[in-house]
C-alpha cells in the first residue's frame, strides 16, 4: 500500500511561482511513474503532467506546458512540481499519484493506483 501526500499549496498572486511537493510511504517509489493532476470546483480532475520512474522522461498538459516542471527525488520518496507565471485559472486542489512504471505515460486518472489527499492552489488576479 503506497500512501502520497502533498504539501506546498497556498494563496498567491497571479505571475507568483509555487513548489508543491509529494511525499510517498509504503512500497518502491523508485519503480513508479507519478502523476500530477488538478480539479478545480465543478469541473473533472485534469491531467497537469508526468515523470517516469527514474525521473528522465515527462510529459506536460498543455495548460502547464512551458510553465510547470515536474522532478523527482529518489532517495526522498518526493516527487516536486514547479509552477511558474501563474494563473487565476491555476486556482484548482492539486494531487499527485502513483502507478508502476512502464514504457508510456497516461493522462487518465483511472490509470492511476494510488492518490494523495490533494493540496489548495489559489492564485488571485
């Protein structure tokens, strides 16, 4: 049973940067892909982007692409996103999942196995 928690979320100015972090217990973190999606009220859990177990490959929405940067620390069980030039439209409960790793990324949320409890994003205009 793999257990993932975020943290960094909070209230920001639009153009603001923010780190979230992801922290995992429980299995081999080193042997998951993981995940990073969003939801803001009403609407569907979106797909931000991905890193691959190792950390060597992601893949970006086109809503963070060129703003967002996924990492990863191994030898912390911590997985990071980095978002820069926020937007009010960013505003959305941010979550990190997990799922073994393999040779394709997946957008779907239903591909994912285990999820975090999510943390707030607020970006003010």
């Amino acid at each position: 049973q793999v257990q993932l928690g975020e943290s960094g979320g909070g209230l920001v100015q639009a153009e603001d940067s923010l780190r979230l972090s992801c922290t995992a217990s429980g299995g081999t973190f080193s042997s998951y892909d993981m995940g990073w999606f969003r939801q803001a009220p009403g609407k569907e859990r979106d797909f931000v982007g991905a890193i691959n177990s190792n950390g060597l490959r992601t893949t970006y929405s086109d809503s963070g692409k060129g703003r967002f940067t996924i990492s990863r620390d191994n030898a912390k069980n911590t997985v990071y996103l980095q978002m820069d030039s926020l937007k009010p439209e960013d505003t959305a409960v941010y979550y990190c999942a997990s799922r073994s790793g393999g040779r394709f990324f997946y957008s779907s949320p239903g591909m994912y196995d285990y999820w975090g409890q999510g943390t707030q994003v607020t970006v003010s205009s």
